[in-house]
C-alpha cells in the first residue's frame, strides 16, 4: 500500500513538471493556443534586412502585435509583411510602419505611428505608408569612402 502511494505521488510529480515545461516551452516560442483573435494587417517594404517572422510590432514603446510572416511580392518586387494586431488597438490608414532596431545591433522590429486620419484599416488591408530598414553597413561604408549626403 505504501509503495503505490509513493509511485501515485512521485507520478503526480512528474506529470506537474512536463505541464510546467510545455507551459514555458509556449510562452519562450511566444505561440498562442487560445485567444488567437489578432487582426492581420499588411505592409510593403522596399527593404526589411534583419526582420523576421515573430518579431513585435510597437506603438510608442508597447508591443501591440507581432510579425506573421513575410512574403516576396513578385509584381513590386517588394517585401510583404504580415503582421497580427491586437484587435483593441486602432491603427489610421495613414499610419507609417518603420522597420527600426533596437539597440545598435539589436534585433530588428515595426514600430507604427500613429496618423491623424478618422478613417481605420480593417482586417486583411495594408498600411500605405511605410519606411525600409537602414542599413548600418551601407552607411558606414560611404562615410568611410566619404560619400554620404
């Protein structure tokens, strides 16, 4: 009786555990499996180096969503980004989206900011007005060969 007692607890233990694990596995990969409501809104860049899926998106410093995926557009030869938006936060249809970095070779991430428009994007619609990724290299490279503007 004693010893399926001490295999019942020592069971109930490591079940505890692996919960505990998958539950930090979840949260360290930022996935979702409940409450996955954001709203997909899209913009075009001329140049995105650095960004990748999973990557937040910012207004004025607070994360309100995250990078989904990012596609080719073979007709402007530009990168779409799919970001996923929390679904309280209004975003303007003139709102601009810059690919910033945080820190000076931090990781890459969309800070938004805000416009002065009435008028809101929906679902599914893509932000206008957007700003690529400085390319510190490129920069570098004309200061030393003394041809920045």
């Amino acid at each position: 009786m004693k010893s399926v007692k001490l295999e019942l607890m020592v069971g109930l233990f490591v079940l505890t555990g692996l919960l505990a694990l998958a539950w930090l596995s979840i949260k360290m990969a930022r996935m979702e499996l409940v409450g996955n409501d954001h709203v997909p809104l899209y913009a075009n860049f001329s140049s995105i180096a650095g960004l990748k899926a999973g990557a937040s998106v910012e207004i004025a410093g607070v994360e309100v969503g995250r990078v989904d995926t990012i596609t080719l557009d073979t007709k402007e030869f530009e990168a779409r980004v799919r970001m996923q938006i929390k679904p309280n936060i209004p975003i303007q249809e003139d709102a601009i989206a810059s690919v910033r970095t945080k820190g000076l070779i931090g990781d890459r991430y969309i800070i938004i900011s805000p416009g002065g428009s009435p008028k809101l994007l929906k679902a599914e619609e893509t932000l206008v007005h957007t700003e690529p990724a400085i390319n510190f290299e490129e920069l570098i490279s004309q200061f030393i060969h003394g041809s920045v503007k």
